[in-house]
C-alpha cells in the first residue's frame, strides 16, 4: 500500500495501489505507521501513484476500519520534527483530505480534486480531522466540504486555504538548517494551540544562537 525511499535528504512517501485510486484499508493505518517511524532526512513528501492522491478510506474495507489505528498513523505523520508536503493530484477524498491535512503543506497539481464525503455514506469525520479543517478553512467553509460533500478543484482549495501552494521548489526547504526547521514547526504548532510563550522553545531558541551552525551560516553569507 505504502512505498517509502530516501534519496538526497528527502524521503518519499508514495501511496501504491493505484488500482484502488490509492484509497486505504483497514489494515493500512498500522502500516502507514510503522513506516513513518523510519522516515529519515530533512523533508519528507507524501504522494500518490497512477494519477490519484488517495481516494479516501476504502469503503468496501470500511467495516474493519478502527479509529485509533487512523488516528495513530495520522499524528504520527503530524508529529515528526521534519517539514511535510502533501504533493496532491488527481482524487484527494474522505480520509485522504485528512492524509493531506496532517502534513505541514499541501501542494495542489493541476488535477487535484478534493472532497470530504462522509455524509453521502452516513458517517462521521473525526473530530481532530474536523478541527484541523477548520484550522485551515475555518468553520463556514468547513461546513460547506462537509454538508454538501462536493468536490472542489485546486485553484478553489488555495483560495479557501485547504492547499497553500501550486507548486513547490523542494530545495528551497532543503536548503534550511533541519535543526533551525524542527524548531520553527515546533513554534507554528505551539501557536496553533493558542501558546503564546514557552520556556522549552525560549531554551532552544538560545542554544540555536550559541551554536556553531548559526556561526558557519553568517561566515557563509558574508563571503557570498
């Protein structure tokens, strides 16, 4: 179901079962992860294959399907120290919306399309995937996804703030201190909690402007 690879800083997280659109059994989420606890690198990216992000949880499947193994996997993905990137093309739905939403970015292709449909089969969406769709969309827009569950192209997901980015030059981020970057993720979560201080952040604040890192940067820079 997963394929994960490493090359150049960069792990590659590719969703393979494109015969299925890439939609996840049951049995995917204790995959899904297991694997992210030997991503290494400084980035990683999350896309899918044969034309399609993830069609969402796979309905014929969708009995089996237990909550705590989505939720595992899900803030196992959100609670790495490196940058995440949800590369979205083709069919982003149901539970590969909330895939995309546990990322740090989601890049949305030409052919991205995104839904959310439990409605249309008469379930739910868990309530940390509805709090963070509202986190990017707000409320309005959230209860626009969920109660009429219609797809809405790209450009209409950057607009309302579900995808951030058309495109994305990966180097950009790769060329970031990794340490300087855990922190700084650390920081936007914190603030996405509403935690306006922290001693733990204010100490390694402090230990990045002591370090060497921060030294050999500024000797870079000035004889650029």
């Amino acid at each position: 179901m997963f394929r994960l690879t490493h090359e150049g800083g960069v792990a590659r997280l590719t969703l393979d079962r494109p015969n299925a659109r890439n939609a996840i059994p049951a049995g995917g989420w204790r995959e899904l992860a297991g694997l992210l606890g030997s991503v290494e690198g400084r980035l990683l990216v999350v896309a899918g294959a044969g034309g399609a992000f993830c069609a969402g949880a796979d309905l014929g499947d969708l009995p089996a399907l237990r909550r705590a193994d989505m939720r595992a996997a899900l803030d196992a993905l959100r609670g790495l120290a490196m940058p995440t990137v949800a590369r979205i093309d083709g069919a982003c739905y149901g539970a590969g919306v909330a895939l995309a939403m546990a990322c740090d970015l989601r890049v949305a292709g030409p052919n991205a399309r995104f839904a959310i449909t439990p409605a249309k089969i008469g379930v739910s969406y868990p309530q940390e995937d509805v709090h963070r769709l509202v986190a990017l969309v707000g409320p309005s827009q959230a209860a626009r996804l969920l109660f009429t569950a219609e797809s809405i192209d790209g450009a209409e997901a950057i607009r309302i703030g579900l995808a951030e980015l058309a495109g994305l030059d990966e180097a950009a981020i790769l060329a970031n201190d990794p340490a300087s970057l855990a922190e700084l993720k650390r920081a936007i979560a914190l603030a996405g909690e509403g935690v306006r201080s922290d001693a733990g952040q204010d100490r390694r604040f402090d230990a990045l402007i002591a370090g060497d890192e921060l030294a050999r940067r500024l000797e870079a820079l000035r004889r650029k």
